[in-house]
C-alpha cells in the first residue's frame, strides 16, 4: 500500500449528508473480485442518467474538480451497509483524503486500510471549506499527515486529530497484512519452535 504523508490536491465537493455506501458504488457494480476498477462506478447514479449521460450539474462530472484528489462531504459519509468496495471505489477514481464533520465507524476504519485518509473536522470549519472550494476554481488543500495540518493558498491552516495507531498505518503504507509481516521473523521463530505440535 502506497505510504500517505503529504497530499497537494483539488477539492471535490459533495455537498449532500448521510452519503451512504450504496451511493458511493452501487450494488450492481459489486461482482468484480478484483480490488481496482471500480472508481468508473463511484456515485454512479449521481454522475450518469438511465441512459449512461453525464449528469452535468453533480460536481464531479464539473471540469473545474476534474483530478480532484480530495474529496469534502458532510456528516455521517460512508453509512449503510459495510462494503469495502466503497473505500476502493473512492482510491480508484483518484481520491486519497476525505473530508468530513462524521464518518460511519466500518467505512471510517476501511479507509485506513485502502490508503485512504479520512478528517473528521467541525461543521463549522467543513462548511468554511465548501465555501472556499465554492470561491476558487481549482481550489486545492495541502494535507500533511506528520504534522496533522491542513493549509491553502489564502492563509487557511487547521489541525486535525487522529488516532496515533491509524496514522502510523498511512505514514508507513500498512494494511492488516503488512503491519503482521513486520513481526515475520518472531512468526517463524514461533512456528519453529512449535512445528511438532503445530504439525504433528
């Protein structure tokens, strides 16, 4: 997994509450096994009408937030059901970080483990960023893990707060299976050791 320290990105705004996971990546787009390839399906009935047009009014089919690498939502993202295709469809269309005053806990904690890095900030400070994002074409944030800052171009600076343990997982690009794999040789030690038992 790709390691997140600092992110330089265009904001894309999705300015609707309780964005649930069934928006994010329909459920008739979950039949792929791979992990890829689901980013061309993220909020798809909110990009494309019946007959596959683009929507235009929907933010992200504007020109303005096309490459967007951040994307700004409002309270409870990620709720419904507890599918990580929703995190994979995020991280495939581009977006590394995202933005929001509450996240659902299982979508919360599968960002993590994709490389995706989620801000829980006030609504007060959420609703400043749609307003920024809102004033400036091609509106970026400069987003530092070490230091947890997040800054623009027009004096903006905000410190967010985040679980230790989770942002050591982004700063070293671990997921489950890579934070096991640094413990490989007391794995084999272990394995060693007990062979006859493990193995009769």
């Amino acid at each position: 997994m790709e390691a997140f320290t600092k992110l330089t990105g265009i904001v894309a705004p999705v300015d609707r509450v309780n964005v649930d996971t069934d928006a994010i990546i329909p459920k008739q787009f979950l039949k792929r096994i791979e992990r890829t390839g689901f980013g061309q399906f993220l909020f798809y009935e909110w990009r494309f009408d019946q007959e596959g047009n683009e929507i235009t009014s929907f933010s992200l089919n504007q020109p303005e937030y096309k490459g967007a690498s951040v994307l700004l939502s409002r309270a409870n993202f990620g709720c419904g059901s507890s599918r990580e295709h929703a995190p994979w469809a995020i991280m495939d269309f581009g977006f590394r970080c995202v933005i929001a005053p509450s996240f659902a806990d299982i979508f919360y904690n599968n960002c993590f483990k994709n490389g995706i890095l989620p801000i829980k900030l006030s609504e007060e400070q959420v609703e400043d960023l749609f307003q920024r994002t809102s004033q400036h074409d091609g509106y970026q944030l400069n987003i530092d893990l070490t230091n947890k800052t997040i800054t623009d171009a027009y004096g903006l600076e905000i410190h967010f707060d985040l679980d230790e343990h989770r942002r050591q997982f982004l700063l070293q690009g671990l997921d489950d299976i890579g934070l096991t794999l640094q413990h490989a040789d007391a794995i084999s030690e272990y394995e060693n050791k007990h062979s006859s038992i493990l193995f009769g």
